[in-house]
C-alpha cells in the first residue's frame, strides 16, 4: 500500500446548487467554500478534480430543487488526479490519473477534491487530456451498458441499429462502440447538416432526418426488414415508429424518461424493452467492478486509437459561470457530441 500524503485542506472551492430551478435564478448554481472531504477510507479514493462534463442529469437534478443540505454539489463525470487512498484500495495509488462518473447518492464533482469508489473508476487514457476524458464516463458508462449488457451483442453480431438522439453524448460514443466491436450497421438519425457530418465522422452508415414526416419510410428504405435493434434517448411518442420499423423479436433499449410509452403496442411483435440506468451499480452496490473494467477496456480502446474522445467545446475555468453556461448550452438541445468544463483550456 502507497502511503498517503498529507492532505493538509480543511476547505475546497466548489460550485454548488441552492435553489435549483431555472439556470438564471441567483442560486442555482454558484461558487462556494466548502470543508474538503477529508482522507479516504474503505474503498474510497480523494481526486484532485481537474475537469468535469455537464449531462442532462445535472441539468435535471439542478432544476428539481436544491438538496436536502441546500448546497448540493452536482456533476457526473470527471478527470483529476488521486491524491489519497483508503486502506482497502488496490486499484489505485496517489499520483494516479483518473476518470469516473461517479454516483448520484454522493457529493458530486463541481468541486475541487472529490470522493469516489474505487471500483467505479478507471484510469484516464494516456493519449486523452483532462478535458477530452472527463468528456467520457458517464455516456461511455451508458452507451456499454445499453449494447452489451442489455442488448448483449458481441463481436459476431450482425443486423442493424437505429440509433434515435445519435449526435448527443452517448449516441457519440454508442456509435463508436457499435462499429468497433460489433458487426452492426448503424442508422443514425440527425436533422441539422453539423449533426448529420458528427454522426457520419463517427462511423453511421446510414442518416436519416428524426424531424421527418416520413421517419418510417427512410428507416424502411434502410433496413427493408426492420430494424434489428433500437437505441433511444427519444423515445415520446415514438411507439407507433417502433411498431413499424423493428422488426419480429427485435429490441430497444431506451435511457429516456418517457412515462407515456405504450409497451403493451409492442406486443404484437414480441418486441423486447429494456431501460438502462448508468447509476444503477453504484445506487444499488451491484458488481461495482463491472464498471472500472469497462472504462479500463474503453481507456484501452482510446489509446489503442480506435475510438476517440466526444469532446467538441471546451470551457474554462472551473467556476459558476463557465458551469452556467454549460447548462444553459445542454437546456438548448443543440449539443453535438460533449461540453467540458475544465481549470484551464
């Protein structure tokens, strides 16, 4: 065991939560001093944070109110530095980069120190900065979980895939992860031209126009049988969609929270769904480890150069403001690809 070194903070600078609700009331989001962490114990490292990208998460839970201490920390994705171990780490030793998303239970990383598990870490890419990692886990977490967990694909799969909100943060890398290690053929959609040139720079072999009249048709025209397998971050009002373009005893796996979906319509065709949740194994302490092997094999997969960062906006410093912005950035919907808030450019 690495021995710590002294962690001599009894303050940290972080950006916390007061009031939630809309990004521009006073407290929704501002600068803070708050008490560090202290030293790690169990499973638990302390991180230096040094980057941290903003999800629909943050700007959901930001906007549902403040926490139970009116100053909750947000944010589900980070890089940074260890600084210190707990006595029954094995993963990790001060001095180690890092990447992680963390978990929603626990203080999150719009703060300078931060504790995490262990085992839902892995180490940052060598070929990747602070920045291009941080833009990663929780997406690459998801984007994982919905293909191989869930749809269970493999390396001899073949077939297609629809792939509905392609050029949002796990689209990106859900693309990247189909076409790497799988033998699907992707239908991607997007309807702006710098989306539709995101998507097909990814690997989509297909792009069809999700505001389109004529959805079904181009999917159809794509996939003549229907579509093996559906990933969905748009899945309202979609069910009559499913019904018409997967095909008998295909699947979806949807990460949206649409309350409305109208699964008995699936029936029909015994068509399967799934719901993947990235926060699961950390909330419900289940096979935490499956986590830090699947970034370890994407850090690998990164440095291996055959799939590459989702980063495409950089800003700078970690403060309110640039979180702000960041926020206000997701809220618009136009996000291609992922937003990153780090100490410096």
């Amino acid at each position: 065991m690495t021995t710590n070194p002294t962690i001599p903070s009894q303050t940290i600078s972080a950006v916390v939560s007061r009031t939630g609700g809309a990004i521009d009331l006073p407290g929704s989001l501002e600068d803070a001093t708050l008490p560090a962490p202290g030293a790690p114990t169990g499973h638990d490292i302390l991180v230096a944070v040094r980057a941290v990208s903003v999800n629909p998460v943050d700007v959901k839970v930001r906007a549902g109110g403040a926490g139970a201490d009116d100053a909750r920390v947000l944010g589900w994705d980070a890089a940074g530095t260890v600084l210190a171990v707990g006595e029954l780490v094995t993963l990790f030793r001060p001095g180690d980069e890092v990447y992680y998303a963390g978990s929603l239970d626990r203080p999150g990383s719009y703060a300078a120190q931060q504790l995490v598990d262990e085992r839902i870490v892995a180490h940052r890419p060598k070929s990747l900065s602070v920045a291009e990692a941080a833009a990663l886990p929780l997406t690459t977490i998801t984007a994982w979980e919905a293909l191989f967990d869930k749809l269970r694909l493999t390396e001899s799969s073949t077939g297609t895939i629809l792939v509905l909100g392609a050029p949002g943060g796990v689209g990106s890398i859900l693309i990247q992860l189909v076409k790497e290690l799988t033998g699907l053929r992707v239908i991607a959609t997007a309807s702006r031209p710098e989306s539709r040139a995101w998507v097909e720079e990814l690997g989509a072999d297909v792009v069809v126009d999700h505001r389109a009249a004529d959805l079904d048709r181009q999917i159809l025209e794509a996939a003549p049988g229907g579509v093996d397998f559906v990933f969905t971050a748009q899945s309202r009002g979609r069910t009559a969609l499913f019904t018409k373009v997967v095909r008998p005893f295909g699947q979806i796996v949807a990460i949206d929270d649409d309350r409305d979906v109208d699964l008995l319509a699936l029936k029909d065709r015994s068509i399967s769904w799934h719901w993947e949740l990235m926060f699961t194994r950390p909330r419900h302490g289940w096979d935490l480890l499956a986590q830090h092997d699947l970034l370890e094999r994407v850090t690998q997969l990164i440095d291996e150069g055959r799939i590459r960062t989702t980063l495409t906006q950089t800003l700078a410093p970690l403060n309110a403001e640039s979180l702000r912005q960041a926020h206000r950035l997701v809220e618009s919907g136009q996000v291609v690809g992922k937003i990153v808030v780090a100490e410096s450019r």
